[in-house]
C-alpha cells in the first residue's frame, strides 16, 4: 500500500478519540509484536522509545537516535494496517533535529499520530530518576515548529504534548498531590493553547488525585481538549494497590487517550526467563510443553503468523519452477 494512500490514518485515531469511551493504544516493541496485536484485536498501536531501546538492549535515556527510531516507526506502520502513535521523545536535539526528524518521520511513515516531550536532551523515561525539563518558552519553540510541519505534510496527524514537569528535577512539590502539579498544568495549557491536539502529563505513579487535578486544571482553559494517560508499566504493584484508576474513571476525566508504552517487552522478558528455565533443565521435555500449549491457539504456527504462506504465493506467481519444489519437498506449506 502507497504511503499517501494511508495518510487517513490521523482522521481514523481522531475518530477513535472522539468516541465516547475514547481509545486505548497497546505498547509494541517490534513489528512482529504489532502483527501479532492487530491479530487480536487491538483497534490502536502505540509504538515507544522505551520499547524500542529495550529490545536493543539499552535503558531508555537518549541512547537510541532519531534515525533508529524512525527506521523501527517505519517497520512497524508496514506490519499493521491499524493507527499508529509513535515517540519521538524529546526530538533528539536542538530545533534543527526535531525538524529533520519530524520531516522524515512524516515523510517515510503513515504514522497517526506523535509525541514529543518538554525534557532537555538527552532525555530518559519519565520514570528514571534525574530528568530535566526545558524552559518553556524554548519548548514552545520546538512544539510550534512541529505544527507547522504536521500542517504543511499530513495535516490529519495528531499532535500529543507532554510534559515531564510533574517530577523532574527542582519541581515544587505540592504535598498533597505528590508533584509540582502547578507547573505541569502551566505547561500543559500553554501546548494546548499553541495548537498541540493532545496534551499528557508524566505522572510517576497512577494516583487518582495527580490525574484528577491534572485533568481538572487544564480543561479549565480547555474543556473539550482530549488528554492522554500512561498506563504505565514502570507503575509496581504496591502502586496499583493503592489507586483506585479505571480506564473508566479516566476516560470521564477525559484521558481519551490512553496507552501503555511496553507491556510487550516486560512480557517477553519474563516468559523468555521462565521458558529458558525449562530449556536449560531438559529441552526435548520442554520443547513438548510448548508445542503441546500452543495446540489450538492463534499463535501455534508462527511459520502462519510471520505470514510464510503469502511468501510461498509470491513465489508460485513469479518464481519460475517454484509451485514444483514447494509441493515436492518438506517443510512448511499453505494450508499445513
């Protein structure tokens, strides 16, 4: 499919946000991991730099480039016909780089939607202690060079805010609420007020109070204005145990878009721990369990997911002898 023929995909992730319960984006880290999602049933893909960092083995904390991210950004659109949100963290540099990136990523990709956040370079995870955040008046800067890019490439594409004010570094903390919430709304408002479609708010636990003034101080000035809310993974159990967070009570809140940045990659860490475990103690014996599991599951023939079959059709269609040897020897084949 030609990338302009899905530059629609901006106006199908407004529709999805308008929708009275709003919409939730799953985490991915890859583009199998996005195949896999949309199989089933995610109506929306939210593809992060945690994720992407992740999987290559390194913390979220400015190690991944701009071109890297893209390059992942541009996997991921091609496996998945769904609405992708993509994360260009802090725009990897001064405003000449969030120019480049934002360029190419709306140049080379079908992506629905973007955030990029107010923190100084080299950014980190919201939830990695020591992170700083711009002066506002130069985030401005870089946010409305974002717009003015979105409006002239694909004006459908959906602009997310962030602000990491809440806890970073010489935040005036509200006792009560837990985080400079003052500030976080200050900004918050004034991305809104620039033209910033969504605005987010990196919160370091999901504590109903912080989302609760948050959303109730920035739709003051905009009360129709859509927010977004990390169903964070980095959030501990204990953390859990205490809030009382639905995505009910936040969609009335209005966090219409909510999304969570890598339960894939927390997932596949800790099944690829256990099932080594049982490899590592007798693999015949475990290799059994797995197969014996998958029976039946959607997931049972990867060979199926990573789509071999259509592969195998391509090559019947314009590999001279190709329908003869597939017949003719083992192996995966369509319908097998």
């Amino acid at each position: 499919m030609k990338l302009n023929s899905r530059k629609n995909q901006g106006a199908i992730l407004r529709d999805l946000i308008n929708c009275n319960e709003g919409i939730f984006a799953f985490g991915v880290d890859s583009a199998i991991s996005a195949k896999v999602a949309e199989g089933a049933g995610i109506k929306c893909i939210y593809a992060g730099g945690y994720s992407v960092a992740g999987i290559s083995g390194w913390p979220d904390m400015g190690i991944i480039s701009g071109t890297e991210m893209i390059e992942s950004f541009r996997r991921i659109t091609k496996a998945t016909s769904l609405p992708v949100v993509a994360d260009i963290d802090d725009g990897y540099g001064s405003v000449h780089n969030v120019i480049r990136t934002v360029e190419d990523l709306l140049e080379t990709t079908p992506v629905a939607g973007f955030h990029i956040e107010d923190q100084k370079y080299p950014k980190r995870c919201g939830h990695i202690a020591g992170k700083e955040v711009l002066p506002l008046e130069e985030f401005l800067g870089k946010l409305q060079a974002v717009i003015d890019i979105r409006n002239r490439l694909n004006p459908s594409c959906v602009i997310i805010a962030r602000t990491d004010a809440f806890s970073a570094v010489g935040a005036n903390i509200n006792e009560i609420i837990g985080g400079d919430i003052d500030e976080a709304i200050r900004r918050a408002s004034a991305y809104a007020d620039a033209g910033a479609d969504i605005v987010w708010c990196e919160f370091p636990t999901p504590d109903i109070k912080s989302a609760k003034a948050f959303a109730e101080g920035v739709r003051k000035r905009h009360p129709e204005l859509p927010l977004a809310f990390n169903i964070s993974p980095s959030f501990t159990k204990d953390m859990w145990d205490a809030s009382a967070l639905t995505e009910i009570v936040l969609n009335k809140m209005g966090y219409k878009f909510r999304f969570a940045t890598y339960p894939v990659l927390l997932s596949n860490s800790v099944n690829t721990y256990d099932l080594t475990l049982k490899f590592s103690h007798e693999a015949i014996e475990a290799m059994k369990e797995l197969k014996y599991n998958l029976v039946n599951h959607p997931m049972e023939n990867f060979m199926k997911t990573i789509g071999v079959d259509k592969y195998q059709e391509i090559e019947k269609k314009y590999s001279p002898g190709a329908i003869k040897r597939i017949e003719s020897s083992e192996g995966f084949k369509e319908n097998s």
